[in-house]
C-alpha cells in the first residue's frame, strides 16, 4: 500500500477547513441528496462527500457505508484531492498503491473507485464527491462528465457554508469564522495550561491609499496585508480580517515576550514589502494584544475588546 501524498498547499488547505466549520457537523440534506443522486445514477453501493481532515477523512454525507471517518493514509480520497480531476481506479486489487488496502481485502472490499475533488474560491482542495463499488468497472466519457457535474454542486453547497465563515476579497477567516476557531484554540490552550495572546491590528493612512489610488488599490492593499499575516504566522496561529481595515490573530501557547518577537519580525516582513511592491504608498499597521492566562475565563470576544483598546490607545498616544 502506498500512503497519499500531502499536498503542497497543506497548511492553507486545513486553514481554510477549520474555518469553514465542516468537519463533524450534522448530516444535512443539500449533500445527502447528492450522493443518493450519485449512488442512483451510476449504480454503485457507496457514494460519498469525503472531507479530507490532517489524518483523517470524514464523511460529510455517506450512502452504503455506516462509518462517518477513516483514516487518510489509507484513504483513496487523499490520493484525489492531489490531482486537479478525476482520479480513477478501475480495479484496486490490481493497483499497487492498493492492492493491499485494509478497505481492499477486508470490507467495504474496494475495487472501483472515482473520486472528483472539491474545490473552494481560493482554489484549495476540501475533500471529493466519491464512487465505490467492490466490482471493477470503468467509466466512458459521459459517466466522468456526469460525476464532474455533480461534484460542481457539491462544490456550490459548501461555497455557501464558507461564504459564511471566510472573508470573500482576501480569503482569510472573517470575524465569525475566526471566532470560532478562536473559542477551540482556547480551550485547547485552557486543557494544556498555556496562555494565548490576541493581538488588533489597524491599517494606519488606509482611507487616503483609497482616495488617491482607488478603491480596487485598496483591495489590493488589503490583500497583501492578509498574506503577509499568512506568510509570517504560524500555521497553529489563527488570524481574519474582522472589517474594513481591522484584523486579528491568535497566537497559541505565547507570553509577552514571544508577541513581542513575533511584531517586530512581522513589521519586517511589512517593510520589506513596501519596498520590493513600491506601489507609492507604504503599507502601515497599529497593533495592540491582549495575553489570555490558562486559567482566565474572558472569552474571545472580551479579549478582542481588550486588544482593541489597548490598539487605541497606542494610536493616541502616538498624536500627542
């Protein structure tokens, strides 16, 4: 058996997947429908939307298979999301990738399987609208048009859950989505006994980059800004745009002194942005942060508010 790959993107890719607020939530009808569509129409035992997790996959919708998860090394659907269509296996048992699959020699007895991957806006790969059967079988030109048509609505339904947790123009956790990763990262960081620290950022002079280059520079400007917090945080980090010019992040298991760090090497990577973009406006940021204790009870949004103040103050204190 050949484990899949991990994907390049990887980091990015499970980002974008805790923001969406997928993973074990409740069956829901929108893909229950696609997949018995799925399982009808090609006449196969099992179909599947399989989101592909860290080291896992899960079973957003299931027909045929009474398991919701399984692991990924051994999972197909992480071998398809490395692809950018469908990927095919006539017959697995003649596979060496496979061949020797516990799903191949022991139950659900895996011959056939065509999986086609689910992309979201920022082109990262969530999981796969799938087919099993434990018979070989191929598919003609219009069988794989078809189950690509499918996956597209697939791709539609989870559009609409991560419109609702993703900022749509830099495609980073909005304030609801960063909320909620925020509420699991402290409660993580309560059972381990290890503080957190929110830090407020505040795009200084963004109101004249729009008035004299134009709206869409300031989107580009807010663009750069959301991947140098991508380029230059942490993948445990957890950080959105919360409004216009207004963002945050997370920072697990930190003290003063790591924030402290971890602004000035940020405010180094933003200077060296300026220089290498020269678009005629510097990129200039505020920021303000807030250490969460272990055993503090405030919740997220109390430590936003904190964060925020102390971002103000810093701003005043700066005009006097």
């Amino acid at each position: 058996m050949i484990s899949p790959q991990i994907p390049p993107d990887e980091a990015q890719r499970i980002e974008t997947l805790r923001a969406l607020k997928i993973l074990d939530s409740a069956p829901e009808e929108r893909f229950d429908r696609l997949t018995r569509m799925a399982k009808r129409m090609f006449g196969v035992p099992i179909s599947l939307v399989s989101i592909v997790d860290s080291n896992r996959q899960w079973f957003k919708s299931a027909q045929g298979l009474d398991a919701t998860e399984a692991p990924r090394e051994t999972s197909f659907c992480g071998h398809a999301i490395l692809g950018d269509d469908l990927f095919l296996i006539p017959n697995a048992i003649e596979d060496e990738r496979f061949h020797d699959n516990p799903f191949v020699i022991n139950a659900p007895n895996i011959r056939f399987y065509a999986g086609c991957p689910l992309r979201v806006a920022n082109g990262h790969k969530m999981g796969t609208l799938c087919l099993i059967d434990d018979k070989p079988r191929v598919m003609d030109e219009e069988d794989k048009e078809l189950l690509r048509d499918l996956a597209v609505m697939a791709e539609q339904e989870i559009a609409a859950l991560q419109l609702a947790t993703l900022d749509e123009l830099t495609a980073i956790s909005n304030r609801r989505g960063f909320i909620s990763l925020a509420k699991h990262a402290l409660a993580m960081c309560k059972r381990n006994g290890q503080s957190a620290t929110l830090v407020f950022f505040d795009l200084d002079d963004f109101k004249p980059i729009n008035d004299t280059f134009g709206h869409a520079e300031g989107d580009l400007a807010l663009v750069a800004f959301s991947n140098l917090l991508r380029e230059n945080f942490r993948d445990s980090d957890v950080f959105a745009r919360v409004g216009g010019d207004e963002f945050v992040a997370l920072l697990t298991g930190t003290g003063e002194a790591f924030v402290q760090l971890v602004l000035q090497r940020f405010q180094q990577a933003v200077d060296q942005y300026n220089t290498e973009a020269s678009r005629g406006y510097d990129l200039k940021f505020s920021a303000g942060y807030a250490i969460h204790k272990s055993d503090d009870s405030s919740d997220i949004e109390a430590l936003m508010a904190q964060a925020d103040e102390l971002l103000y103050e810093q701003k005043k204190e700066r005009k006097r």
